[in-house]
C-alpha cells in the first residue's frame, strides 16, 4: 500500500516541476523570476546628481534634503557581468540603455550578480546613506572605508536593490580609441570599430596570464596606431583563450586605474575581430614637399592623442600614453612625457608620414622643441627610408637638431627653434621623420613639446 502511494505522487510531483520551470525567463539562462510586478518606487535622483556630490577628495555620504525624509533611488540599467568571473563583487550601471549620460559602480560583497543582475537588466537603487567616491579614480558608491570607499554587505545591499521586469538590449555607444580617454564615459558600456590587437600579440598571447591569477593588460589598436587597455583579471574563465588574429568590433565597459583608461568585456561575445588587419596605421601615401604641421588643425586636451592621416603615434611598450595635442597661450602643438605613466620604460614614437625628397635638392628640416621639468635629456630626432610601420624594424639615423633643455622648475617663455637640418644626403629617396621619446616612470620625465614641423627644398 505504501509503494502504490509513492508512485501515485509521481505524476503530482512532476507537475510541480512544470510549474517551477515555467517560472524561468529565457534571458536569465533558467534564473527563477524574482518579482511579477514592476516595483513601485518614487525615482527622486539620479546618477548625475549623486556623482556630483563627490568633491574629489574623501568619499561624502549621500544624504536627502534637510527637509526631506524621503529615501533617495536611482533608475539604472545594468552594463556589467560576473558570469565570466571578469567582474567581482561590483555592479556597474548607466543611466539609460542607449546614449548614457553618466555611469557608476557599486561596490559590494554580493557575487553571482548575474543571476539577478544581468546586463539590460533596469533597477532600482536605493543611495542614501551610503557614500561616494572614487576608487583608483573610478566614480563608485558604497560603504566608507577611511578614506576610501568599502563594500556594501549582502544584506544591506539586497536591501537597496530593486529588480525590475524590465530587461532591454543595451546599445553601446561608438567612440574612437582617440576618445576612450573621456570620464564621462567611465562606467559606460562603449564599442570601438576597426580595432585589433598588435602584431606579434594577436594571435599568440592569451587574453590573461596563464601561470597565476594576476590581472593583465594587453593593447588594443586603431589602424591609426592609436591604443587604449584591455584589462582581463586573472579569474576570468577565458582567460586561457587566444586573443583573435583580425581587425573588428570590441564592445566594453570603460574604467580607470589611477591615470590608466582600461576596457573590460564581460566574455569574449564583445570581441568580434573575424576581419582583414590593418598595417597598424602606416606610413600611408608618401607627400611631396613643401610638408608642413603645425597642429593647429587638431583638437587639443588631456587624453587627446595626435591623430593626424599618414602619421604614426605608437607606444612600443604597449602603453596607453601617446604624443598628445595640448594647447597653450592659443598655441597647439604635440607634447608627451614619462611623469606619472607607470611605465619602466616609458617609449613612445612621432613619426610623419613619407616625405618624397626630389633628386638633386637640398631640403631642410626645421621644427621647435619646449622643455619643462627638465630631469634628463629624453627626445631624439630620427630619419628612416625603410619605415613601413613598425617603428622597432626600421632603420633609424640620429639627426643633427637643437633640442630646448635646461628648464627644470617650469617651461621655457619660448620655443626653441632646431635650427636648419641638412636633408640633402636622402635626396631621391621617401624619407620618415620620428621624434623619439624614451623615459621611465622612476627615471627621466621631462616634458617635451613640439611645433612647427617643417621641411622644404
């Protein structure tokens, strides 16, 4: 009697099984739903205005109105995923799902975020009382820690958070690697276009270090020569994988460690490089003189890299930091330095794009050069005729210029002209001008500007 019982529960138990399973919804991979019901919350702040109450130095604590008893909530779409193990106890939102206005991290002990959280998914946070900050120079929310912002506890946490019904196909917004230099898109779900990863990495090295669990960084590249940091910590599940061979598609979350930009992918889905390879930007088509660059055509500031057709802006090292525009007095010219990069050693190479040099002309070179800061000589001035990219397998000749030095506490009032250097030993022949810069983080730094490029018969 016992055992006919048992098999009579059978077909009720199974029915219970169809019930549960029909809970799950097809873009949580067979994640019970949470909540049936669209939260009922009174959204009163957002991203922007809770970012702006971080004065840049501790973190401040978020607090309503003096007026106010109200509890203050964020309306936020997820962008970030723990799934891969890329992400760890941090959930990164924006504002909207497409063209976001702003973004934030939340840093807290909860894991498997994914499960609930996924990307697209909208929520609901609950902020006051918390506190925000920066961590490395990432705009984050959380505990305070000293002076540094903490995690906020499982339950705390749980207790802030609403889910959504809501979960929409996130558009990422289309910036060029010029641009992955913007805070304001820190915490946002970017996608750059055209880019790959450099020769002698793509398609050898792995996407993070095989032998441990650091973190890594590799270079991603434009076929201008422009860069920017892809961070993979040394937990993520593809970790092992190869980087891919072609030119294509990243799409990212765009973060920061101290004065380092980096990308992080949530899985290699936001990795698309299946097509041909650019030769790294080039030399392009050779120019016939008179050449001249003074770039004032360029739009100037900190992070913006020199990015002129047919030139090459390259960091051998696979750092982030180029030759940038920066603009003085209503003067722009090109400027780069060691300080503060976190590179030992830091190089980095300027070279114009070919320059037809007619047989039997004498043709100058003639440019200006500032220095500031000044703890070491760092600049050379370099001649190539075999340069087709790759600034370390040319051959390069040390030029003859006058070089501005000596100014240690500041920069010089005025540019210091090079003086007129005799060209005519390369008459008949395509020839690159490169401004080479080697320095290191915990050596040289001196800052160099240059201006006024010019060779002429």
């Amino acid at each position: 009697m016992k055992r006919l019982l048992n098999i009579k529960l059978i077909p009720f138990l199974f029915f219970l099984g169809m019930i549960a399973t029909s809970c799950v919804q097809d873009d949580d991979y067979n994640v019970p739903e949470i909540n049936v019901e669209e939260p009922n919350v009174d959204v009163n702040t957002t991203i922007t205005a809770v970012k702006e109450m971080y004065g840049g130095f501790e973190p401040v604590k978020v607090e309503a109105g003096p007026d106010s008893t109200e509890p203050l909530y964020i309306e936020a779409y997820v962008v970030s995923s723990d799934e891969s193990g890329n992400y760890y106890k941090q959930l990164i939102i924006q504002d909207k799902p497409e063209n976001p206005t702003a973004g934030l991290s939340i840093s807290t002990n909860a894991t498997d975020l994914y499960t609930k959280y996924g990307p697209g998914r909208k929520i609901y946070f609950r902020v006051d009382g918390l506190y925000i900050g920066e961590y490395a120079g990432l705009p984050t929310i959380g505990t305070q820690d000293g002076d540094e912002v903490g995690r906020i506890e499982i339950e705390d946490f749980e207790n802030r958070i609403l889910r959504s019904t809501e979960s929409v196909e996130l558009v990422p917004t289309v910036i060029g690697v010029g641009e992955a230099s913007n805070p304001a898109r820190l915490n946002t779900l970017v996608k750059f276009e055209g880019v790959q990863f450099p020769d002698g990495v793509a398609g050898v090295e792995a996407y993070g270090n095989l032998n441990n669990t650091f973190g890594v960084n590799r270079t991603v590249e434009n076929c201008d020569g422009q860069t920017v940091l892809l961070r993979t910590s040394g937990f993520a599940d593809f970790k092992n994988m190869t980087l891919p061979e072609g030119n294509g598609t990243l799409t990212a979350v765009l973060s920061i460690f101290n004065s380092d930009y980096q990308l992080f992918i949530r899985d290699t889905d936001d990795v698309q490089m299946d097509g041909e390879r650019c030769s790294n930007g080039g030399p392009g088509d050779a120019l016939e003189l008179p050449f001249s660059e003074n770039f004032e055509g360029q739009t100037a500031g900190t992070g913006m890299n020199v990015n002129i057709s047919g030139w090459t802006n390259v960091n051998v090292n696979g750092g982030t930091r180029l030759y940038e525009v920066r603009e003085f007095d209503s003067n722009k010219y090109a400027q780069t330095s060691a300080y503060n990069s976190n590179e030992n050693p830091y190089e980095v190479w300027l070279v114009t794009p070919g320059l037809i040099l007619p047989s039997g002309s004498t043709p100058t070179l003639t440019f200006e050069t500032n220095d500031g800061f000044n703890n070491g000589a760092a600049l050379t001035v370099k001649i190539s005729t075999d340069f087709t990219g790759d600034v370390t397998t040319a051959t390069w000749t040390n030029l003859n210029a006058t070089i501005s030095s000596g100014n240690t506490s500041g920069y010089g009032d005025e540019f210091t002209p090079s003086g007129d250097v005799d060209l005519s030993a390369y008459a008949g022949q395509v020839v690159y001008i490169a401004y080479q810069y080697e320095g290191a983080s915990n050596g040289t730094t001196t800052t160099y500007q240059i201006d006024n490029i010019s060779v002429v018969e």
